[in-house]
C-alpha cells in the first residue's frame, strides 16, 4: 500500500494504472476510520482494480464555530485499517498541498444545498463540493464510493457529477450501525458515556417512523411530531432539525406521495449526530 502526501507523486501512480487499463475507486474521507468507511473500502474493493482512499480534513466545510481543530484524528490506525482491507493507495495531502491559496473559485449548491444541514450549517455543501470536485479531478477515479448516512451529500455530489459531466459514477453505499442501532460516524467518538447511550433514541425512533409509514400514515407534520416527541424523551437531546424531503429533490413535503428521505440532526451537548432512513414503497 502507497501512502502519498503529494499530488504530483499520486497522478504518475494513477497514470501508469490507467495505462494498464486498471479501473481506480475512490473513497474519500476526512479520517478517523470506522466500520461505515471500511464497509465503503469493501465495496469499492470488489468493485475496482485499485482503490484510493484519500484523507483530509478539509476546513472549507467547517463553520467558524464547529469542529475543525477538535475533529478526531486518528492517522497511524487509519492507515493500518487501510492496509488491512486493501487498499492500494492512501492519498494524504497537507492543507498547504491541497489548497495552497485561498480559494476564489468554489463549486456553489442551488436548492439541493438550502435545507435539512444546508440551513444550520451555511456553506458547507459548497466546501464538500469544491474538495469533491478537486480530489476527482486530481485521482480521476472510475467510481467513487459514499455513505447513505450523509444523504444530503450524496444527493448533492451525484448532482454534481451530472450537472458538471464528470466523467465518473458515484455508488451509495448502506449506512453502518453500532449493534443498539447508532449509525457509526466519527464524531461518535465525543459522546460521553450517558449521551452515547441516550443517542440510540435517534435510530429507534426513526425505525418507529417507519412503522407508522408501514401503517399507512402519509401526514408528515404526524411524523415530524411523533419523531419530535419520540427523540425528546431524552431530556439531553436537543434537536437541531427533522425533516421529510422529496428523496430526489430533497424538497419538503406536506403529503407523503413519492419517495421520501426522513433526516434528522440532533445534539447530545456539542456533538452534533445525523441520521435518516428512506421510504420508497408509495
Ligand atoms: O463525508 C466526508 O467525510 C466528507 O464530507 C468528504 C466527502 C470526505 C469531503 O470532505
């Protein structure tokens, strides 16, 4: 396994395995490895020739108040997680080496960026896409793997690859849980023993969503309530939003007719937790 900090070593890496007519998947990530990404090495594994996962904890899609210099690092264990699964090149570039200037141009979301995180996190799909868009264009992957757990970002980076023509295809990939039912993310790493174990409110109270759908139910206001009323039980979650969408507009929605995206963000103290589950079957 490579594991590069420059991009000029990377491309001449990734050069010779398209001359060999190898096909290149990518899994990009900000570190801190867990299950959901390894799952993402997995699938990529089976999928490609060579996989690169790239790391950088990229500040363009932090606010000025969230976790930048906090956000767990985990670099040695990365690594040999990486190498465990398979992967065949790390690519790690510095701040200075991936964004050496500040930026003047940025890729901007319309619509599909205004709600759900869009709105409590201003700016940060437009800092996930431009980083997106740069680490395509540098490694030119084939395919490139993301986690359903982040929906709005996938929803928005697969719109951009075809709003934009780039030449790649983005597979989703399953969201991972813990086994009480907690999506795995690596800011779960913050929770403090009684906020992880009052967070499994999140998963089960979105399973119970799904009963109600599964009944019949198609008022969204009654499941945002019931969601509402379901996560409050535990008095430290403080939630920032729930939300029925449109599952390709990601628009809001009265009546549930189509496919819907039920998200949700919730606080346990700093740490800020998302999670969601689709219903197609209307
Ligand atoms: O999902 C993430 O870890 C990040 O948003 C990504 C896609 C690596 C871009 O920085």
């Amino acid at each position: 396994m490579e594991v590069i900090l420059k991009i000029k070593e990377t491309k001449k890496i990734i050069d010779e395995w398209k001359k060999q007519g190898l096909s290149i998947g990518l899994v990009p990530t900000m570190g801190c490895l867990h299950q959901g990404h390894l799952s993402l090495i997995e699938k990529a594994k089976n999928e490609c020739d060579k996989v690169i996962v790239s790391i950088f904890v990229n500040p363009l899609q932090f606010g000025p108040n969230e976790d930048f210099s906090r956000y767990p690092r985990s670099l040695e264990k990365d690594l040999e997680c990486c190498r465990n699964f398979g992967a065949d090149l790390i690519f790690i570039p510095s701040l200075k080496e991936l964004l050496p200037d500040e930026n003047l141009v940025y890729v901007e979301v319309d619509l599909l960026g205004d709600n759900l995180c869009g709105s409590s996190r201003p700016g940060h799909f437009k800092g996930v896409c431009t980083i997106v868009a740069k680490l395509f264009n540098i490694l030119t992957p084939d395919k490139a793997f993301f986690g359903e757990k982040d929906a709005q970002q996938l929803a928005i980076i697969t719109r951009m690859v075809k709003d934009l023509n780039f030449n790649l295809e983005i597979i989703p990939c399953p969201i991972i849980r813990e086994a009480d039912g907690l999506a795995m993310s690596s800011r779960n790493v913050y929770l403090k023993k009684d906020e992880r174990l009052a967070a499994t409110i999140i998963s089960k109270s979105l399973q119970e969503a799904r009963k109600l759908l599964e009944n019949g139910e198609r008022d969204s206001l009654k499941i945002k309530s019931f969601l509402r009323e379901s996560i409050k039980t535990k008095q430290i979650a403080d939630i920032d939003y729930i939300e029925i969408v449109d599952l390709a507009t990601l628009q809001f929605l009265d009546i549930i007719d189509r496919p819907v995206l039920i998200a949700v963000a919730v606080y346990f103290s700093k740490t800020r937790l998302i999670d969601n589950i689709t219903y197609k079957e209307v």
